[in-house]
C-alpha cells in the first residue's frame, strides 16, 4: 500500500496524492466529528464577532476549517470576508484571517483568481485585538479595490452564435450541460466526478464552467461568433441561477445588454470556449469605436473609476520575456489528437535510453507562459495544436525529468509541412535547417507567422460555416421535401448505414441531387452544409483531382491532395459527426482510374479499419483511410446512352436505388400550393403518366427513360398553360427528339398531346 501510495501520479486530484505526506494519512483519525462540530461552531463565533467589529453588512464569509479546501487536512483554518457583489472569494479581495498552530495571520488577500499579489498585506498577530485593529484599517482599501475591479468575459451563444437573438431578448447569457443540475450544489471535486473528468484542476470543461457560474455582477461580457467576430456587449446585472423549466440552457444569468452589432476582426481573437477571460478588451474596445464612435460614451461610462484585473492564471502569460518554441510529437507514441483542450502533458528532456536530448538546453531554458508550437512528425507532419508551459524543468518521480505544458488550442485545419516550407519568412527557421529533434526554439517573428498561417487557414474554414445557416431538420415537416413517402426514405438511410455507399439511378427529371441532399440533411438532423461536399464526374475527370497528385508550385512540383482526401481528413476531425460526399453523374467519369485505391477502402467493413499508401506518398508518409463517419451518394442517369456499365468492382460496393417519376398526391399537393387550378394539375398529371407508359412499353428505351416530375418543381401558376407549354417546347421536346431520333413523326405526335 505504501508504494502504490508512493508512486501514485501528483498531477491527479486524488487524497492519495496527499497521502504521501504522513500528515494527511493519520488525519481522519485525528479529526473526528465531535472535534469538526466544535471547529464550526468556533469559526462561525469568529465570523459572527467580526462582522460586528467591522460592521461587515454587506458581506459574506467563505471558511475553511481543518479538513483543508480539498478535505485533505491542514495544520490551521482560514477566513474570507468579502462583498456580496463578488459571487466568489476567489474573485474578490478579502478580509482574511488565517489561524495556525503557532501564529495568526490577517490582512487583505487577493482571491486567487485576482492574480494581485502586490495587494497582499497579510501580517503575524498574537493577539485577536491587533487583528481586528488591522481589519478594520484594511475594510475601505478591500471595498475600494473590490468596487475597482472589472473583468472582461467572452462568451459563446451557442455554435456559430445561433442563440444570441434569444439570449440577447432575453437580457442573459446562457449554457448548456443540461444534465448537471444547481451549479452552486457542485464543489470542483463534484463537478469533475459528475462530467467525468479526472483532472479538475486542468480542466477546461469545469474551467467554463466555474467561470459562468462565479463571475462576478458588473463584469462585461463580449458575446463573439467563432474566433474573429464579437457580436455584442453587456454587464452582469444578476447572480448564477438554473432554471429546470427551460428545454435547453438551463444555466442562466442575467445580463443588461448594451450593444448589439456584429464586428470582424478578420483574425483570431477568442478562444474556442464557451466562458472564459479575454486579453483583447483593448482591441474589441477600439475595433467597437471605430465601427461606431457614439459607443465611445458606453464604454467611457462602462470603465470609469475602474481597473482591468492583471491576467487570470489560467490564460497564456504575455510579456516580453516570453520564449516560443516547436515541439516535435511524435505520432507513434502519442498522438495529439487523443487529448483535449486544457489537458495537461508531460515531456521528457532524456530520450529511452536515458540520453539527453538534442540541444538539451532548451528544455533547461523552458518556463512557465511560454508558447510551443505543437507538431506531429513522420508520418503525420502537421502542426496539430498551440501549447503553453505550466512547469519548467522538473523531476517527476514516475517519468523523470520533465517539462509540463496545457494544451491552449487545437488547430482543427492542421497546416501541414509542404504548407510550412513555402511560407515566407521561415526559410531561417531551425526547425527546417535541421529537423532532428524534440524541441526547437522559434524567434517572435517566427512564431507570428506560424500562428498567422494557422488563424487564416482556419477563419477562412469558420467563414464558409458562417455562410450556412443551420437549421433543425426533419424530413416529414419538411414543407419542400421530394414526392417520396417516409417510408422510401427510411429505407434509403438504411441502405447507406449499412453500406455506407449508395447510388440514386433514374431517369432524368426525377431528383436524384435533391433527394441525395434531403438524405444527408435527415441523417445529420440539421441542414449543415459545411459536412456535405458536392462534385460531379466527367470523362476528363482523374484520380490526380479527386484524391492525391502531382502539380507544379512556386519553385518546382509538389504532391497536391484532391478534394476527397481533403474531405476525409475534415471528417477524421470530428469522428461524433456525419459527413456526406455526393458525386453526382458518378457512371460519366472513369470509375476505376478515379478511385485507384479507393476501391477496397469504401467498403463498410474496411471503413477506419484499413489504411495503405496513396500513388504519390512518400514511404514516410501517413497511410490513408476512409473514416466510418463519411458517406458516399452517387448519382446516375439511366438515360444516358453514351455511358458503358458502371464498372463491377464499384457497382458490389454500393447499394443501386430505383428513383422514379412521382406525379402522384404529393405532386399535386405542390402545385396546388402553388396556386395552381386543380383541373389543369389533373390534366397534365395524367398526359404525363400517358407518355411515360408509352416510353416504359417501347423496347428501346425503358423504365430508365421516363420523364421526371422535377421538370415541373419550378413552378409558375401566372400563366399554366404558357408555363407548360414552355417546359413541353423547350425541355420535354428535345429529350423526346433523342429518344426518337428516327421517328421524328412520333415526336411530333406526343408533343401535340401533351399541349393539346
């Protein structure tokens, strides 16, 4: 016991951790509960007496006896007497009283959250009169410093800003994880149990969390939309309250909002959180004046007689003796990927076989707010993520001497190295004159055009989802939904889970696209379009454009990946979403060159499960895979007579489904709804079932021939017989003229029925 006690790892939250210290291993035997009872009733006479002393009517105490703030166990207890404004001692300055064993402390304490230690006046007494003399001559420095501060939250209404219409109603600010109840119930321990986190400290989960729950009334929150745009500003006006009745975002507090206008600052400036400090007040400030100079008078009235807090702990620190620096991963022993933003790693400074490693200096030079590019090396070779290091070097007793870092960002569009070699102004850089190695230093410059590289290569991603507007979506209230009943369309989504490959085949006219788009929208549940990529194939059509080739740069040639690969590794990145690839006109294009490798990596059981290398990969390069979560829709026309079958190695890996022509209920429904009169939908409804029956008998042509009813979705009930008389002239005529070319007469009888 004592050894697993011992080795027990000191980065987990955990009483074992303490227990290595014969102290807190005796403690519960020592602390029983007689001695806990008579404990409180001591410190709440304390409090009691000192809010009369000091005439604390407006405050609130935070104690913490002898079990500790972690119920571990110390050698004294403590008192924090602070506003009521402040919804926590941590961020607030205090009235504070330590009593120890040996000697009583008192004096102004900043909250830890405060990161103020140039305002700690604690002091030794030994008596209780001195320290209520010293409080008392503390209390108007602690309520002038309190009514001074001002922290500066950005908050996320939601992806991509989609509750902030409500929120903004609503004078709130509101988030999620509905399955938690009261916030105020949950201690750090309790909240990390009940999400399953197991490092609380390190948490960036429970960190948000925290944060929305303890801010502070009159705190200012930027409300901001991705990681460039803010999207308005107002004041806390009220404490952290849940409200159980609301279907979604239970977890509210009130807000006077007092701008509502979306602003670009057209490069990174929030972090990817839900609830967290900013930095950038300053930049948002200026940015707001000078889209609109009337808001300099709100933020004049905002800020006066106030001061921004110095930087909370938990942010990157910046300051001019900040090192940057490249940290090689890896990918065969650990990948970055598999840890989560705000999680804590370690790195060794000697490599297995106890060596130090290359230029061993730096780590020796590594320390606390610095910046680490984070790479994955051979077969991998992209920058992954942007780390900050929370120790310098170190002994662990597990893992030996090591550097600590948190990980402050995942790059979710990864800039690869080919990207990183062609950017001016790296060409110095030591990373790339010799990349043998752990860890590299970066110069200011250096790290400043990496991190543009990566802020412009993702805001250009978060600008093509901004353009989306996602809404719930719901095939039977769908009021544009295709002529399909729910149970065809049931049958579709099966089709394509269990295969994962589908072709929509029919005649011309019948929706294959759109029943395509219809497909993946139902399956997702919303309407993102952003996880739907769609391409058409042709004969000039190569594996070079659609998964990986060679094409000519700057200075030579370069390995180009096509837009498939592309969109399987935007897939890879987020494995809980589904991604839809639509290849429409998929029998035009040469089947076999175009999917080159593809052809055994589409099917449903190798999906995720194998990988090979792709033509023009390097032999260190990364294999390729086709993840679980991507889908293929292809579509086909079976009235094209210039197509040869589809291929048989292709045609076993997809599931073949028959669209039809549908002028049935549903299709007169539509055009009903489009002011149409109902003997004119009888009419043409039934002259196009006629011809259809003619063209399905005909030996030559088919089922595959018919005529679709979308020739007659765009509907214009102005003038119907003009309207159909156009689509019949223009559309119907020249399709018919093709499937009889060699009965021009026949032509000209069918056209005449269908306009007589």
């Amino acid at each position: 016991m004592r050894i697993i006690i011992k080795n027990y790892p000191q980065k987990k939250k955990s009483p074992f951790v303490n227990w290595q210290r014969n102290y807190c291993i005796f403690f519960p035997f020592i602390y029983t509960n007689p001695i806990k009872n008579e404990t409180s009733s001591a410190l709440d006479k304390v409090v009691d007496g000192l809010e009369k002393e000091l005439r604390l009517k407006n405050y609130k105490s935070h104690i913490v006896d002898f079990n500790g703030p972690q119920n571990y166990g110390t050698s004294y207890c403590w008192i924090a007497g602070f506003p009521e404004s402040k919804i926590s001692h941590r961020k607030a300055y205090q009235l504070f009283l330590k009593i120890g064993a040996e000697k009583i402390e008192a004096g102004i304490l900043a909250g830890w959250d405060i990161n103020d230690k140039a305002s700690n006046t604690l002091e030794d007494f030994n008596t209780i009169e001195e320290v209520i003399e010293k409080l008392k001559t503390s209390k108007q420095t602690v309520e002038k410093k309190n009514n001074a501060l001002i922290s500066y939250w950005k908050f996320a209404p939601g992806e991509n800003g989609i509750y902030w219409d409500e929120f903004y109603k609503e004078n709130i600010i509101a988030i999620g994880w509905d399955d938690l109840t009261d916030l105020k119930t949950y201690t750090t321990e309790t909240l990390a149990e009940d999400l399953g986190v197991e490092d609380s400290d390190n948490s960036n989960q429970i960190w948000n969390i925290e944060n929305f729950r303890d801010a502070s009334i009159g705190d200012v929150v930027i409300a901001n939309k991705g990681k460039s745009k803010a999207l308005g500003i107002g004041v806390i006006t009220g404490e952290y309250e849940f409200k159980p009745e609301r279907k979604e975002n239970k977890h509210i507090r009130k807000v006077k909002w007092l701008i509502n206008q979306l602003v670009d600052f057209e490069k990174t400036i929030f972090r990817p959180d839900t609830f967290t400090p900013t930095l950038k007040w300053s930049s948002i400030k200026e940015k707001y004046i000078q889209s609109n100079p009337a808001f300099e008078r709100i933020f004049s009235d905002l800020e006066t007689g106030k001061e921004i807090l110095p930087p909370p702990k938990a942010l990157p620190k910046d300051s001019e003796s900040q090192n940057f620096w490249w940290l090689n991963a890896n990918p065969k022993i650990w990948r970055i990927d598999s840890y989560e933003l705000g999680d804590i790693q370690s790195y060794t400074s000697h490599n297995d076989k106890g060596n130090k490693r290359r230029i061993y200096k730096y780590f020796e030079e590594a320390k606390p707010g610095d910046l680490v590019i984070g790479y994955e090396s051979t077969p991998v070779k992209q920058i992954k993520a942007i780390f900050e290091i929370t120790e310098g070097l170190h002994i662990d007793d597990n893992e030996g001497e090591i550097i600590n870092f948190e990980i402050k960002e995942i790059v979710k569009d990864p800039i690869s190295w080919d990207e990183l070699k062609e950017t001016k102004g790296l060409e110095n850089c030591e990373v790339f004159i010799n990349n043998q190695g752990s860890l590299f230093s970066l110069t200011p410059d250096e790290f400043d055009i990496i991190r543009d590289l990566i802020d412009e290569k993702n805001i250009v991603t978060e600008k093509e989802i901004e353009k989306v507007e996602i809404k719930q979506y719901s095939f039977s209230s769908d009021p544009d939904k295709p002529f399909l009943e729910e149970q065809e369309i049931a049958e579709i989504i099966h089709s394509l889970e269990v295969k994962k490959n589908i072709v929509l085949q029919g005649p011309p006219g019948v929706g294959k696209t759109f029943v395509a788009k219809k497909i993946a929208y139902e399956m997702m549940k919303n309407t993102d379009d952003t996880k739907i990529r769609m391409i058409q194939f042709h004969q000039s059509y190569a594996y070079e454009d659609f998964i990986q080739g060679i094409r000519p740069s700057e200075k030579s040639f370069k390995v180009k990946n096509g837009i498939f690969y592309e969109f399987c590794k935007k897939a890879e990145l987020e494995p809980d979403q589904k991604f839809f690839f639509i290849i429409d006109e998929i029998n035009r294009g040469n089947l076999s060159k175009i999917f080159g490798e593809l052809m055994m990596l589409i099917e449903s059981d190798k999906r995720g499960k194998y990988s090979v290398p792709l033509t023009y990969s390097d032999k260190d390069d990364a294999l390729f895979s086709v993840p679980e979560n991507l889908y293929l829709i292809g579509t086909m026309n079976t009235a094209d007579r210039s197509l040869a079958i589809v291929d048989y190695a292709l045609r076993r890996r997809f599931r073949f489904i028959t669209l039809e022509p549908n002028f049935n209920n549903r299709f007169k429904d539509f055009l009903n709804s489009k002011g149409f009169s109902k003997d004119f939908i009888q009419e043409i409804s039934s002259k196009l079932k006629l011809l259809n029956d003619k063209i399905k008998s005909d030996k030559n042509l088919g089922a595959g021939f018919l005529i679709g009813h979308s020739f007659f979705c765009n509907a214009n009930s102005e003038n119907e017989r003009k309207w159909f008389e156009n689509i019949v002239k223009f559309e119907i005529s020249p399709l018919l003229e093709e499937y009889w070319f060699d009965d021009s007469e026949k032509v000209k009888n069918e056209i005449d029925l269908l306009l007589s």
